[in-house]
C-alpha cells in the first residue's frame, strides 16, 4: 500500500508540476488532440479492468500486472512531457566534455558507427536489443505478477520512476546533442527527428506530438538495463542469465544503436546507484513500519 502511495504521489506531483510550468513559462506549443485521445483510451485499458479486478472480483495477480501497466505508461508519458519542458531551460550544450572523455577512455564513437552501418545484419541483431528494453517492462510485470512476488514489481515500478525523474533533470542541467552533431555525420533517420526536435525545444517550441527520446547524457537505456538485472539477481539462473546477457548487450547497444556518447553510459552508473540508494531507504522505512505494526498487535492466547 505505501509503494501504490508513493507512486500516486510521483503521478500527482508531476502532473501539478506540468501544468504549473505550461501555465507560467512562454512556449509555443502544438499538439494534435487525437494522439491524448488515444493515450487516454490506452489508459483507460489499464485502469477500468484494474478496478474491477481490485474491487469486485480481487485477483492479486491481475491486480499487480495492471497495476504496473498503468503506474508505468501514465509515468512515461509524464515524463516524455517533463523531459520537452527540462530542454527548454537552454544550459550550455556539454558534447565537448562527453568526447574529452570518451578520448581518455579510448573511444571513437564514428568508429563503431559506421561498422554496424557496414553490417546491417548485426546493425539489425542489436536493434532489437536496444529495443528490448520496452518487451522487458512487460516481461518483468508479466513474470513478477505471475508469481505474486508483488513487493519485487512495486520496487521494479520505483526503480524505474525513481530513474526516469533523476535522469531527466541531470539531462535538462547537462544537455548534449550527440556525436553525430559533434562528429557531423547523418545520424539515424529516428534520431535525426530527435535532434530537430531538441533544436527546437532550445527555441521553446514544443511539439507534443513528437515521442522520440531527447535525452542524451545520461542514457536512460542503460540505467534501464542495470535495473533489470538489478530487478532480477535473485531470480532463479535460468531467468537471470538471459536478463544478465541480454542487458550487457543492451548497454553496448547504446553506442551503435542509440548513438550515445560511451560517456553517456558512464553517467547512467551514479544515477543507478543513486536510485537503488533511495529506493533501499524506501524498503527499510516500509519494512521497519511493518515491524512495528506487527509489535503492537496483542499476541494471541496460547492454545492449551
């Protein structure tokens, strides 16, 4: 119940957020009614089964997976929203900083570019990893429902709140445009709509109808992928090997497919440590208050 608590709250309060922001800073904004209505319908899926479930006929397993479901979609689209108005505020671009260290470390980010552009097989393979990383919310809800273990997916639902806000406010103090701005090459036709878009976001010109990730540094991707191995440590091999393998595939991913800086995946380490930190707190404070209900219950009579 805390965690549903919290979550509601991280909902409200960026909901209330966004609207102050749109109420009391001047952007130009546009946006196509159809598209909320459609977000509204998607929503609607997940919430009106979610209460019949929780209300009239309680299955705690379909309850947890669209819980989930819900906390996780209406979240990203507050988030995809937040992450438009943190681009707005126009701090100084920090790509020179990301390839100063990308050189110390070695990397040539146009090098491993331009490899997997040479072969569009493993450009294909690892594609669909980098994009694993939207199959595996439904997977962790899926397989955490299924076995009731509903304290894991409520701590997954954190993790991935927790992040998502952290990651977007370092991105909205630290904005970069990525290397194929600073390297001057044709990025991927997703991405080239991406960069436009951030351009644009610096002028104040929001366009809500535009759903393509803005957010260089840090990659949320790979932070993503470390909480799901983080999520799944001490499931059983068979599980958590894939998830292991899978991940470490996706983090590499981020260079040739999301075009990342290999400084942006460094940067993903504190905001994930941050976040296990903060959600450790959240987990001994619930189970601390656990422990003290379960004091102040009378014991019951012993049984001759």
């Amino acid at each position: 119940m805390i965690y549903t608590t919290i979550q509601l709250s991280f909902l409200v309060f960026f909901s209330l957020s966004e609207a102050l922001w749109i109420s009391f800073f001047p952007f130009e904004i546009h946006y196509e009614m159809k598209d909320y209505l459609v977000i509204g319908i998607l929503l609607a899926c997940f919430f009106v089964p979610l209460v019949f479930y929780k209300l009239i006929r309680h299955d705690i397993r379909i309850v947890s997976l669209l819980e989930t479901l819900f906390f996780t979609f209406a979240y990203a689209q507050l988030m995809i929203l937040f992450s438009f108005f943190a681009a707005t505020t126009t701090q100084p671009l920090i790509d020179s900083t990301l390839v100063s260290i990308d050189n110390y470390f070695g990397i040539y980010v146009p090098i491993i570019d331009f490899w997997f552009r040479e072969h569009e097989y493993f450009q294909w393979i690892f594609g669909q990893i980098y994009n694993s990383y939207f199959y595996q919310i439904l997977f962790t809800a899926l397989y955490f429902s299924y076995y009731k273990n509903d304290i894991q997916l409520k701590r997954y639902v954190n993790l991935f709140m927790i992040s998502c806000a952290l990651t977007i406010v370092i991105s909205g103090f630290f904005p970069a445009l990525g290397p194929y701005d600073w390297y001057h090459y044709q990025p991927h036709p997703i991405l080239a709509n991406a960069l436009s878009h951030l351009l644009d976001l610096r002028q104040n010109i929001v366009d809500l109808g535009k759903q393509a990730g803005i957010v260089t540094f840090p990659s949320f991707h790979a932070i993503m992928a470390m909480i799901y191995i983080y999520t799944f440590r001490n499931e059983n091999k068979f599980v958590f090997i894939p998830i292991l393998i899978l991940n470490f595939l996706m983090i590499f991913s981020c260079i040739p497919i999301g075009e990342h800086y290999f400084a942006d995946i460094l940067g993903a380490i504190p905001v994930f440590l941050v976040t296990i930190g903060i959600d450790n707190l959240i987990y001994k404070r619930i189970i601390c208050e656990q422990g003290q209900e379960l004091n102040l219950k009378p014991a019951p009579f012993p049984t001759p």
